[in-house]
C-alpha cells in the first residue's frame, strides 16, 4: 500500500458533513506525456494519466492519519471519480456518530485556514517508467483500488488548501434566499418563506397577494442542488396550530383537527423511543430542551384528558377546561 496527498479539499455542506476532495489535480493525456512539464511531477517523484481512477468506485474516510489502518473506526464513506485533469472525491463524514462529527468539525476548522491536507491509498498499482521534464520519473498508468482517503498533518501533495467553507448559518442563508426568489417568482404580490426542512424537503410559503386578496400559507415539496431550488407541482394550502395542518373548504372541521394531531402524536412518540434509546446505547440522555418540551407535551393531553371526564357542574367548567376551550375555540375561529 503506498499513500498520496489530496491536493484540494472543498467542505461542500456543513450540514450534512459533505467534502468535497480534489486529487492528483495535474492528470496528464498519454498523448501530452513527452510534451508535460516538471510541474506535473508530485513529491513522490510520480506522475499519473488520466484514466488511472475508476469512476465512481467506492472509498473509506479513514480516521486521522490512515489510523483506520490500525483499527480505530472509519469517521466517513465515498466516492470518487476524475473530472478532466483532475480526480475529485465526494466524501459523506458519519454525522450521527461523534466520532465522525468530531472529525468532520476538526477537519472544517483547519480547513478554514488552509492547513489541512489528506491523503489517499493505492493499491494494484500498473506503471512505468520514463522521462517528464527533464527528470526520471514512475508513471502511474493506472490505480486499480483506491481503498481509503485520510485527513493527515501533511502528504506527499503539493499546494494543498481547501478551496470553500460553508458553515450552517451560511448554507441556512442560501438556501433561505433561493427558496424566497422561487417563491416570488411564482405567485405575484409579497411571498416570504415562512419555515421549511431539509430532511422533508418542503417549505411553506406566507402569501399576501397586490389585488387585496386574503392571506394564506402553502406548501410545496421542493429539491435543491448547491445552487439551485425547484418547486414541486403540487401546492397545499395549511392552516398553522403546533404543526402545518391541510385546510378543507376555508377551514379546518374540529374532527380533522384530533385526527390529524393524534396522528403526529404517535408519530412523535415513536421517533422519541428511537431517540431515547440511541441515547441511551451510547451513554447519553435527550437534552434538557427536548425533555422539557416533551413534559410541555404531556401535561397538554393531560388537560385534553381532563375535557372526557364527567364535570361537577355543567355549567361552571374547572379553569384547565375552560382554557383549553378558549383555545380550542381560537384555533378554530369559533
């Protein structure tokens, strides 16, 4: 096994623990060979042609300094492909894992200010020798397996620098503004984005139209790229309580209103058992928000349970029921 320096290394998305890796940046033609310069010739005295790589081909992000080599867990998986002179490696960092995050947020932060290099493995190795500007020189004619990439102090690369950091305030910012001009072009008069989520990829839309007409919220599914939104066809006008709920004819009944609260309910309480119990296997507990939240959630049913009991007195409901009805009312317009 013999190891190589990344050249050029992009974080792609923060959010989603992205890295984007430009290898081997000087990829020579065969047929350019003879004419190539020492430029071309790396600091391991090699020089590789293209079609070396294998597109597409699957690799390991190895723990810091090829340290999977030596059984400390991989921190990411990829891919890898070579887009004309140059090999360029799309790595996914293990986000749910704290390893893999820690890596990912210690590699972004050295990033930042260009002191990160990486290094790559090539193993099944066909080459040659000859002559590249004016210097005896290996050519690598082509890497059967490129097994794993690695973050490392320092490689065998040259001018190695990270090309762009997008960090989530930034990526939130940009996605933000290609939403709202989607939005606008869309439906005329004022648009704005009134919430969305990358993981569902939807966003719901406030939309105040120039003809006075009355305002409403939509929703729209949408997919992305780094620069780009497009909004799907199908558009739901939602009515907003804890959560964005369908409006049938202009409002929506009482019965929809429980069906689709229950229906969320059990949604979030089996997610929560995932939660608690992924926690739990490492050690850890949901954070003091969430279970406030949760214990906010519990006493509401709490209250929604106390409206089945028989009261006292039908005509002077406990103060828990009457606001519960107060704002069962307003949600409701009643």
């Amino acid at each position: 096994m013999k190891n190589k320096t990344i050249t050029n290394v992009r974080i792609k998305d923060a959010a989603l623990g992205i890295v984007e890796a430009v290898f081997a940046s000087h990829l020579v033609d065969p047929a350019a060979l003879k004419s190539a310069g020492a430029d071309v010739i790396d600091k391991d005295g090699d020089v590789t042609l293209k079609g070396a790589f294998t597109d597409d081909q699957s690799v390991v992000v190895s723990a810091y300094g090829h340290g999977s080599w030596e059984g400390r867990l991989p921190i990411g998986k990829g891919t890898i492909r070579e887009v004309g002179s140059e090999a360029v490696a799309t790595l996914q960092f293990f986000m749910n894992t704290q390893h893999g995050a820690d890596a990912f947020e210690t590699v972004k932060q050295l990033s930042e200010d260009g002191l990160q290099e990486w290094s790559y493995s090539l193993h099944d190795v066909q080459s040659s020798r000859g002559q590249v500007g004016g210097k005896s020189v290996r050519i690598l004619e082509r890497i059967g397996l490129v097994k794993e990439v690695s973050p490392v102090l320092m490689g065998a690369g040259v001018a190695t620098r990270t090309l762009d950091v997008k960090d989530h305030k930034q990526l939130d910012s940009s996605i933000n503004r290609l939403l709202r001009a989607a939005g606008r072009a869309r439906w005329p008069g004022w648009t704005y984005v009134e919430n969305y989520d990358l993981d569902e990829g939807f966003v719901v839309y406030g939309i105040e139209g120039y003809d006075g007409s009355a305002s409403r919220m939509v929703q729209v599914d949408f997919t992305r790229t780094d620069t780009s939104v497009t909004l799907g066809d199908v558009e739901v006008e939602v009515h907003e309580t804890e959560v964005y709920l369908p409006k049938q004819g202009g409002r929506l009944q009482f019965s929809e209103h429980v069906a689709a609260v229950v229906a969320d309910v059990d949604a979030l309480t089996a997610r929560a058992s995932e939660v608690v119990a992924l926690r739990a296997e490492k050690g850890k507990s949901i954070s003091d928000t969430t279970a406030e939240q949760l214990r906010h959630l519990a006493g509401r049913l709490e209250q929604v349970k106390a409206l089945l009991a028989e009261p006292t007195n039908d005509n002077h409901p406990d103060d828990a029921q009457r606001e519960l009805l107060r704002f069962v009312s307003l949600a409701q317009g009643v």
